[in-house]
C-alpha cells in the first residue's frame, strides 16, 4: 500500500486545496492547465475546508532548503511550500472528514484581506498548539415549568431518616448476628462439654473399688477378712437403713433430693472463701461432687486446690446426676465413702466400730458413723484422746441436731439418742485357723494366675472364698496336739502339726500348723505340716513294711 506522501492526484495540476490563499504563479506554471476557474475561494465561507486553519512549517532558518526564487512563488523566500514533489506539481487537498480534528494554528489566524499577504516566518523553531475556545452556538433559552415545593424531610438527631434507619439496621444485624454467634458457641461448647463429661464417665459402668476378700469354710463360718488398702464390702441401697440416709443427707447435702448435682450457692461461698474475701472455709461439695471427687480423681488430683479441678468436679457432678438416678448416687456414696480405721464404705465402718451389720444400727450409731467422712483422721472415735472424743461428741450432736432442723426426727428422738451413748468395740481382725486360712491364700493365688488373673485384681479382692475346712473339727485338733504336747514336754517335745484329710476326695479337713501360732519362741507361725523337715521315725513304718515282704520277721535285726 503506497505511503500518503507519495499519493499524486490523478490530476496533479489541479490548484492545492488546503492552502487557505493563494499565491502568484511561478514562471514553471503553464496556463493551459487552470482549466477549472469557476471555481473561486470565498474566504468568507466558513464551511470551506480551505478556511480551515492549518499547522505551519517548522523549519530552521539555516538549514531549509532553498529553491531559486525564480522559480518558487513569490513571498516565499525562496522556501518552496512543496519540497518533496516536483516543482509545479503540489499534492491535491483531500476535504477533512468531519470526524478527524483539524490542524490548530499556533496563533491566531489574522483576517485575511482580499490581497495576498507575503508568507511570515515563524521566529520559533517550534510551537505549542493553542487550542481555540469552542464556538458556542445561541440555543433559544427554554423556560422549565416550576415545581411544586416540596416538604422539607423530618430529621433525625440531626440526620436523614434513611441513615438512622440504616445505621439501626447495622446494628440489629451485627448484635443479632453476635447474639446468634454467642448463642451457637455457647450450644456447642455445653454440647463438646458435656460429650467430654460423658466420655469421662464412661468409667463409672466398668468401675470396681476394691474390697476385702472373705475365706469361710464349709459351712459358710468365716475364717479371715483379707483386705490391702483397707477394709469394705459393698451392699444394695435397700440395705442401708433410714436413718443412715438422712443422717448423711442432713450434714453433707441437704437438698440432695432436688438438685442437680451442685449447690449454686454453697459454691459461689466456697469460691468467695478460696479467693479470700470470705470467712472460714465452709465447704461447698454435694454428695455427688464428693463422689465424682473419690471415683473419678485420682488421690492426689482430688488433694489439690485449684479453680481446673473444682470446674471439673462440678460439670462432671451436673451430668452424673443427668445419667444415673439420686438412688444409685447414694447407693455408690455409702459403698465409697472413706470413714476411717481402714474402714471404706457404711459396712465395713459398721462392722470396725460398732461389731455390728450396717442395717442392724441404731438412730445414735447411724448418726456417728454420717459425721465421721468430713474428717476421718480428726473425728476418730476410737482415740482417747480427750479433745478428740470432744470434737467426735460435737460432730455427732450437730448431726442430730440437722436431722431435727430437717425434720428427720424429732426433738424427743435426739434427747433420748443423746441420754443413750455409743458403745464401742476395739477392732480386731478376725484369724481363725490361721495356718489352715494362709495356706488357703496361697493356693488361691496360685489358682487366680493360672486362670489369668493378674496381681491387681487378686488385690481389688471382693472374692468370697469357701474351703473344705471342719472350723469345729479344726478346734478339737488344737486342743488335742496341745494336751498331747503338754505331757511331753518333760521328753524336750515342745511343737507338733496335725493334718486331717478325707481320703476319697484328698479334701483337708483341718489342718493345725503349731501348737500356738502367735508363739516366736517355737517359730509358730511356720506350717510345720507342710514344711521340708528331716523325716525321722516317720519313716519306719515303710521300712518295716518293705522288710516283711521280703521274708523278714519281726525277731530279725534290720
């Protein structure tokens, strides 16, 4: 595609439309060629493209060329406006499109006279273009018609309507928003909380406290509690006697019937106390909180004092309550309850303190036993010590006295359980048969691992155990080795061992060890009957035996 400098016209000796005047003709020019002369410039029309204003030549004096001056147009200065064609021939004007902007002067075009004026030279080598005021066209002014005035708009603490509006809006959906967010949080974590609660208690439905294992003989007559940590045994709620059970909920939680788990306010004294702006500590714990305090928490978790183990006893008691009925709490409470004098459980206590079941005690011994868990080791009633068995009397009046304010008794019922007293035993543990009942033991450990059972459930214990042993038949062989004895004792016999057995079924039916088993001197705690000792004159008989088979008579020497 030709570039538009070398566009010629088809008719390159038409007269140069984009030269807004005109100039005399060169000598080169031929005369013959202005064909079209009715064609005349009407500097007037405004319409004419060649009125159009243009972008003068830029050029410096020195170096544009020149031309000779006779054959460039005159006024020129010998500068020809067409450098670039052959002399003679100029480039056609093409009419500007109305879309395009025309050429803007660098300064403003004069009038021009009808005469020609000579060409000036620009005293710059370059210009800024100056761009014309646009020609502003007269419009008829139209008149609008007058709108009614209109009510000035109510405002509100100094603002529009629609801003309070929608600054309320903001507001209600942020709030609403953060209500609803606190709200779903909220949900959530008692949800997670109670999930975790729940989980933490699973443990509950697979729990066993230990307990002191039984040996009885044949006819069910008990021979040895054996227990480690201490001593309890586990009984039903039907059990337990009434007056226990108000006994303990009138001192440790009198409204354990009806709340759900925690006393609200008892705990926010509790926590007032613990951070120092209360009296003295008063304790806070439900029934249900000492509960999950004793099963849950390990001993020394349950022995410190923090707000981590206090939040967690409380929201562990709040879903305890929802999963298990206030019965069964109860029912674990009695069976778990530390009451001192190894005495774990309202059984075992029973039994250590008063030689008696837990369902055969008294009003007064019921009451004692309800005091005792608070502190164990302080309100010890088996200690002389004077101001122990007065803070023991204190506790166990204070209990009656909230059994009356409860409405569990009355006032007749406490005097007369006051003029009564308490009569105590001195605890013993029970050994009968001693050597038979240790030997007994060994054979059941012996038996429990081969079973599979490992240390630590032979030492929960809860075992009843029954064995072969006759206890009356097992008496009247103490009391014959020790007659028989007593006789020898001039022959230097000071010990002796018996063992009875049922020959068909090898089943020991007593079994007497030494002849006194608390006896040092004679080592009597030592079974001589199943110890490794010389056999001496046991063994003649068999000696005897195997010399008359063989022919031998009693007149011979062996």
């Amino acid at each position: 595609m030709p570039d538009e400098h070398d566009y010629i016209p088809d008719d390159p000796l038409e007269e140069d439309d984009d030269i807004p005047f005109h100039l005399p003709k060169s000598e080169d020019y031929r005369e013959s060629d202005d064909e079209d002369t009715d064609d005349i410039w009407n500097a007037a029309n405004a319409q004419d493209a060649r009125n159009m204003p243009t972008m003068p030549v830029s050029s410096e004096e020195d170096d544009a060329p020149r031309r000779d001056t006779q054959r460039t147009l005159p006024g020129s200065g010998g500068l020809d406006p067409n450098p670039d064609f052959t002399p003679g021939v100029t480039m056609r004007h093409e009419p500007v499109s109305q879309h395009t902007q025309p050429h803007m002067p660098a300064y403003n075009q004069p009038t021009m006279p009808a005469e020609h004026q000579p060409y000036a030279r620009p005293s710059q080598p370059t210009y800024a273009p100056v761009i014309p005021p646009p020609q502003t066209t007269s419009v008829p002014q139209q008149h609008l018609p007058r709108r009614p005035a209109q009510p000035r708009p109510r405002r509100i603490l100094g603002c529009a309507p629609g801003c309070v509006w929608l600054v309320v809006g903001f507001l209600a959906i942020f709030c609403g928003g953060a209500t609803l967010l606190t709200a779903g949080l909220g949900i959530w974590g008692i949800n997670r909380v109670e999930q975790l609660a729940t989980e933490r208690l699973k443990a509950m439905d697979t729990y066993q406290n230990f307990q002191s294992t039984f040996f009885y003989d044949r006819a069910g007559r008990q021979l040895y509690e054996v227990f480690n940590e201490g001593r309890r045994t586990n009984v039903d709620y039907s059990n337990f006697p009434k007056s226990l059970i108000d006994a303990t909920v009138a001192i440790e939680d009198d409204d354990f019937w009806t709340n759900p788990g925690i006393d609200p306010a008892a705990t926010l004294r509790a926590f007032a106390q613990y951070i120092g702006i209360g009296g003295r500590s008063t304790g806070g714990s439900t029934i249900t909180q000492q509960l999950v305090r004793n099963v849950l928490f390990s001993y020394e978790y349950r022995a410190e004092r923090s707000v981590q183990r206090k939040v967690e006893e409380i929201l562990l008691a709040l879903v305890m309550t929802q999963r298990m009925g206030k019965q069964d709490i109860l029912e674990l409470y009695l069976n778990e309850i530390y009451y001192g004098n190894l005495a774990y459980g309202a059984e075992a206590a029973a039994q250590t303190l008063f030689g008696t079941r837990v369902n055969e005690l008294t009003l007064g011994e019921a009451a004692m036993l309800a005091g005792l868990p608070q502190a164990p080791a302080e309100l010890d009633p088996l200690d002389p010590d004077p101001a122990v068995q007065e803070a023991v009397y204190n506790r166990w009046r204070l209990v009656l006295d909230r059994m009356v304010l409860r409405g569990f008794i009355t006032d007749a019922e406490r005097s007369e359980t006051l003029r009564a007293g308490l009569n105590f035993v001195t605890p013993s543990v029970s050994l009968k048969a001693p050597h038979f009942t240790v030997y007994a033991q060994n054979q059941l450990a012996a038996l429990m691992t081969e079973l599979g059972f490992g240390p630590e459930q032979i030492a929960r214990g809860g075992l009843r155990v029954y064995t072969t042993l006759d206890l009356e038949l097992n008496e009247v062989a103490q009391q014959t080795m020790q007659s028989q004895i007593s006789r020898l004792t001039a022959n230097n016999v000071g010990n002796a061992a018996v063992v009875v057995l049922k020959p068909i079924t090898g089943e020991i039916l007593a079994m007497v060890g030494s002849v006194d088993y608390n006896n040092d001197a004679i080592d009597g705690r030592v079974t001589v009957a199943v110890s490794q000792r010389q056999p001496g004159s046991t063994v003649k008989p068999f000696t005897y035996s195997a010399a008359l088979e063989a022919g031998m008579t009693t007149g011979d020497v062996i």
